[in-house]
C-alpha cells in the first residue's frame, strides 16, 4: 500500500508534520505536488529548526528522495536560497528531483501578485504575495515558462516575449510600474540553468517505477480542501489543486496508485487572508486559541484567524479527497475550556444547512449551529493511548468522528514530535 496523500482539510497550517513524522523513516519519497513557496513548515529535528517554504519536508530526511511536482510552481531564487541554506547547516540536498514540466515563477509573477491585491482594494484575497497566483495564470493561459525551458535559450526567450508582451501594458497602463525587459528576466533565469539541470528529471516516470518497486511514496499538499481552486471557497482560494486529486496530476501518477488519503484537521479552525470563516472567533475565546495554539503565520507572520471547529467542512473533505484516515492535531490546545462549542450545521437566513453550501453567497452568510461539548481540565500532552485521554476528551473526539463520515487515526496532543495517540497505524 504504498502512495499516500497526505492534504489539510480546513484552510491550511493544520500541522500535517505530524502525519509525516509518522511514516518517518518508512518513507522512501515525498512529493509535493502543488503551489509553491507560499506554503510554510518548520521542521524541528533535535535541537535544529527549520523553516521550509518551498522544499518538500523530506529533505530532511536522508533516507528519502523529495520530489518537486509537475504542478507545483518553482521560484528559482528561493528554490537556491533554502537549498544553499539547509547545505550550509550540513543537511544533505543531492536527491532532490525538479520535475522538467513545473513551471518558474519570476519576477513579473510577484510584482503582478503584489499591484493586483493593491488594486483590489476591500476585495483583496489576502494572498501570500509570492506571485503564485499569476504563474498559475500564465500556465492556464499557455504563456507559463517550464523548467525544461532553461535549457533552450531560444525557445525561452520566444515564451518570455510571449508573456511579457501583455504584461508590460498591463504594467504600464493599468499599474503605473516600469515595463520588464525580455533581457532582464532571460539573464535572470539563465543564471539558473546550470545549477537546476542536474536536479531536473521526468519525474512521473520516477514515481511510476518507485510504486512499482514497491517504494512508500507520500504525496505530500501544500494548502488545505477550503483553498483548492475548485472546491475551497473561491475566490478566496490558493490558484493550485489542494485536494487530493491534485497529488495525481501534480506528479503525474495515476489515481489508482494512490492507497490512502490522509486527511490532517485541527481540533478547532483557522484560517490567513480574508474569505468566509463560519465560526470564526472575535472574542477572548479566540485570543486564547490563538496564544496557546501559536497561531501566526509561518510565511508571513500573520496572526491567523481562529474559530471553532467546523464538522460539516470536515465532512465536505471527506467527500472530496476520499479521505480514509484523520489526523486530529492540537488538540491539547482545547484543555480548560469549560465548554467546547463544535458547528454540526449553519443557518443561511432561516433556512437550515447541514452541509457546506454550494453557493458560496449562503456560505458567506452562514452561522453556526453550535452544539456543546463539556471540556476537560487535565494537561493531556502525556497521553500515548487513547485510554489515557480524559473521558470528555474521548467523548469530543467520538464525536466529531461520528460526524467527519471517516475515522480519526490519528490524536495530537502537543507539540513534540511523539505527542499523537495512534489508534490505527497510517500504513496499515
Ligand atoms: P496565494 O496562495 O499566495 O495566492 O494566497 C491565496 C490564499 O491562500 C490567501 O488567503 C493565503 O493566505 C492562503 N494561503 C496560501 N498558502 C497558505 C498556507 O500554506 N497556509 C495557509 N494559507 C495559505
């Protein structure tokens, strides 16, 4: 049973190093599959911490290849930077493959990204500004500039022509800002080809043979359900395929290779930028989750939004990825809340909503229908098995797992790496 995805069900940070802590060493790959250095993890192994934007997490782990995806999308400059940063602290980078097909994120993509949510105004998305959204834009629109493409200088300057030729007015025109040169952005990129080509690979094949070796391969996704550019709560949205059937076309594999369907939830919710946020939290409630739980963005320092946790979205993942597996984290955030309030539904102007809605007006006007679970006192961040837990955090956990349509494999109950209470093994 060897491919894995591992995705975020609510809108992301929910902490999916647990679940690769895990598979730990019987890892052989991990792949990230989409977008690109707007996502943030930081790795803590012994006393060293770091802070992983772009690179797959396990890079880190001398026994496994991380594979960069067709679908994710590179910035060359942080590409080198996080590299040259993990070989100067001795970490060993020599297997990492870039598949040819990923697309390259310059520096049009990031001021574009940056003018666009100025322009926007009280409409901004509250995006990562990395430019991540506009290289997405140009690989719809067929004007993206592949990896593969350094290493044909002629070919690369047409497509940068290509792209800039619109841009520049839009630049000018519309943005007030200087037109780019198809010199400045060709020198830049060149400056790349040489210290990329040895990495670059057809990296589906890769992958391919590796199931067919029987390797363990976990696919691993950047964002979370509620940001997929289809089913997250566009436009609110990440530009990539968050989902599980992003770990298929983001690496080339095919859907049946994929065994398990790791879903990662935290025990109440969060969320960074702007968008619909049903129980989000403006309370000392929500000052206390966000202190005690460390929620302030990774990327960019944001504090994050925080809320109650939210069945239906839950359940909505479920359905969508084909998630088998949970892993619940921070739940130990929860402990000395005298009542823990859980949304089993929302209420649209009246009207009753047991499950997310599809229209995504209803879903910005939805309040929750809150039931209460009673909370626990004791520190549970001791807790191995789920005996050990306090009958009311066993009870919380029952019950959002009668809820989710799935089973919850998996409890965090505090930051160190060995935290978790297992229930059933993610590989079994
Ligand atoms: P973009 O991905 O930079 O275009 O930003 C689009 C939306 O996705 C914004 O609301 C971001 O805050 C959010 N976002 C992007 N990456 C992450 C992440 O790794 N965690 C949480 N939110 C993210």
């Amino acid at each position: 049973m060897p491919g894995i995805v591992i995705i975020g069900v609510q809108w992301g940070d929910e902490g999916k190093g647990k679940a690769t802590d895990l598979l730990g060493d019987r890892t052989d790959w991990v792949v990230k599959f989409n977008g690109g250095n707007n996502a943030g993890h930081t790795v803590v192994i012994g006393d060293e911490k770091y802070a992983l934007h772009l690179l797959p997490s396990g890079i880190l782990s001398p026994g496994v290849t991380p594979v960069i995806g067709n679908g994710v999308v590179v910035d060359p400059e942080v590409l080198f930077a996080e590299l040259e940063a993990l070989r100067a602290r001795g970490v060993d980078t020599s297997k990492l493959r870039v598949s040819a097909n990923a697309h390259l994120i310059t520096q049009y993509h990031r001021t574009l990204d940056k003018v666009t949510e100025r322009f926007l105004g009280k409409r901004q998305i509250g995006t990562t500004g990395r430019g991540i959204g506009p290289a997405y834009a140009d690989k719809i629109n067929r004007v993206g500039i592949r990896v593969q493409d350094l290493f044909d200088e002629n070919i690369l300057r047409q497509k940068v022509e290509g792209a800039l030729d619109q841009k520049n007015h839009l630049l000018v025109k519309v943005f007030n800002r200087r037109a780019i040169t198809v010199d400045e952005i060709v020198d830049e990129l060149l400056s790349y080809a040489a210290r990329l080509a040895p990495l670059v690979d057809d990296t589906g094949l890769l992958l391919s043979d590796a199931l067919d070796a029987g390797d363990v391969v976990v696919f691993e996704g950047g964002q979370a359900t509620m940001l997929d550019v289809d089913h997250g709560t566009y436009p609110f949205v990440t530009s990539s395929s968050a989902t599980a059937g992003g770990a298929s076309t983001g690496s080339g594999i095919g859907p049946n290779r994929l065994d398990r369907i790791v879903g990662i939830v935290k025990a109440y919710t969060t969320r960074v930028g702007a968008g619909p946020f049903p129980t989000e939290l403006f309370d000392d409630d929500g000052d206390t989750l966000r202190s005690r739980g460390f929620e302030f963005g990774t990327t960019t320092g944001r504090p994050r939004r925080v809320g109650w946790y939210d069945a239906p979205i839950t359940r909505y993942a479920t359905r969508i990825n084909g998630i088998t597996d949970l892993v619940l984290t921070k739940l130990d955030i929860l402990s000395g809340f005298d009542r823990i309030p859980v949304c089993v539904a929302y209420d649209v102007g009246g009207r009753r909503f047991d499950e997310v809605p599809v229209n995504q007006t209803d879903f910005h006007h939805a309040t929750p229908v809150y039931e209460y679970f009673p909370g626990w006192k004791q520190d549970i961040s001791g807790a191995r098995h789920f005996d050990d837990l306090p009958t009311r955090a066993q009870e919380y956990v029952l019950a959002l797992e009668r809820m989710s349509g799935t089973r919850i494999s998996v409890i965090g109950v505090g930051p160190a790496r060995d935290a978790v209470v297992v229930r059933h093994d993610l590989l079994d």
